[in-house]
C-alpha cells in the first residue's frame, strides 16, 4: 500500500510490484487524483489532514509493505508487523522510531516558534536505486525468493 499524495517513486513501485505479481494499493486524497493513473488499484480519501493514513491503518494486515514519509503512520504499523519503507528507500525500524517520532517533535517544536530549516533535502537519483533496492529486498523476502536470485543481497 502506498501514501500516494507525495510519493516520488510511484512508477517504480508499480514496476517492481508488476515483476513480484503482487497488487499495489495507492491512497491518495480528492486534491491530488492524477490525469493519468499509473496502474494498481487507487483508493480516494478526503483532503483531511490524517484520511489516507486512517484509510491505510484500517487496510493494512501484517506483513504487508507500505511507503510512506509519515513517521506517526510509520509508527502505528510497525506495532502492526507491516513492513514500512519510506520513498528514500530507508526501511523504518521498531528500534529507530521513537528517536525519529522525538526528532520530528523537536523539528515541530522549533518551527511554531519561527525556527525554520532547509527542509529535505532534495530527492536524488541514489534516493531512487536505494528504494528499489530495499523495496525489492523487503519483497523478495516476503515472497521467499533467496536474495541472490534478485541481484539484491
């Protein structure tokens, strides 16, 4: 499943997934319904704030893959057993989220009070090769197939 409305690997997902023949799943709000739907199944929420998280929260089952940038999502699934990869391909782990949910506390923290940073840095084509990398691995290993078969270890 797939936080769509910012997802910059959309294309790649649905490649690899193809390749794997496992369905994908994009959620993405009313204001961000793309002209052309690149392929798997798309599921419209409202522009709320939290809709495409909830609507992901209440879909997703254990062992399933979810991409997302959002570490409170990423948070409630790991409790969940799903596997969650953000775009950059940087897998998040149960023993890394509380010091990335503290993190992104503080960053809150400091921009209500006028502190603003450089924001992300910019997505790079190593960001790309990294998520398919690790998003190939993540389903290799789900589906049982050996790591040295997929030119991934």
């Amino acid at each position: 499943m797939v936080d769509a409305d910012s997802c910059p690997v959309k294309e790649e997902i649905v490649e690899i997934t193809l390749d794997f023949g496992i369905d994908v799943v994009f959620v993405a709000s009313y204001n961000h319904v793309p002209n052309e739907p690149l392929g798997g199944v798309w599921h419209f929420v409202d522009s709320d704030k939290e809709a495409a998280d909830l609507f992901i929260m209440n879909h997703v089952n254990a062992n399933d893959v979810v991409v997302t940038q959002d570490i409170g999502l990423a948070s409630t699934l790991l409790s969940k057993k799903v596997h969650v990869l953000n775009p950059r391909g940087i897998p998040y782990e149960e023993k890394d989220i509380e010091s990335a949910l503290h993190m992104r506390y503080l960053s809150a923290k400091a921009r209500r009070q006028g502190k603003y940073g450089k924001g992300p840095k910019p997505f790079t084509s190593e960001d790309r090769i990294q998520f398919q990398k690790n998003f190939i691995k993540i389903l290799s290993k789900i589906k049982g197939i050996p790591s040295f078969l997929t030119n991934n270890s």
